[in-house]
C-alpha cells in the first residue's frame, strides 16, 4: 500500500519509513498540501507539525480521496482535539504509532 506520510520530525520520519517499508509499504514522504493522491489510500500525519495546517490537510487529503491516521503525543490532548476537529479517520498516541503502526494502517482495509 503506498502511504503518504506527512513528518517534519526527522527522527519520527526515519522510523515511520523504515517501519512502512519493512512491512511492504511504499511511503511516501511529503511536505505541505498535496495536489494528487499519487495513488496513495492512507496518509499518516503529525499533528505536531507546524506545517501545513492539520485541518487543511486533512480536508484536501479528504477531497483526493485518502483516509487519514493522525498522531500526536498521549499527553497532548489539545492536538488530539484538534486532529479530532480536523476529521482525522484515526486518531493514534506517538507510542500506538510505533508499536502498532500494521495493524493501524491495516484497519483502513476493514473499513
């Protein structure tokens, strides 16, 4: 599956594409607001980012048809809020990200 994965966290940004690629997955690591899915179905995003804004993101992510996993620390409740607000199709801990990032992703499929 080719995932897009919006990460302005180099360490974060490592690991998500080693993890995906070690798992069969194409990432695809991208900065700002996208013009084409570039056949992509998920998107895992940072809300952390400071760039681009979640809620644009994921309404134009939305628009070109891709499901979005958005991430944020567990303690972190106001960016949770704000994936929430933004209409994130996932919320996940930085911590769920890590440890069970197939099985995230995979839920996509069942829905």
């Amino acid at each position: 599956m080719r995932v897009l994965l919006f990460e302005d966290n180099l360490m974060w940004s490592s690991r998500l594409v080693q993890t995906l690629r070690g798992h069969g997955h194409e990432p695809l690591l991208r900065m700002g607001i996208p013009s084409e899915s570039e056949g992509a179905s998920v998107a895992v995003i940072n809300l952390g980012s400071a760039s681009p804004d979640p809620k644009e993101l994921v309404a134009k992510l939305h628009e070109l048809g891709v499901k979005v996993l958005a991430h944020a620390g567990h303690r972190e409740k106001e960016l949770m809020d704000l994936g929430r607000a933004a209409g994130a199709d996932r919320l996940a801990t930085n911590s769920e990200l890590t440890f069970k990032l197939p099985a995230l992703l995979d839920s996509f499929g069942r829905d």
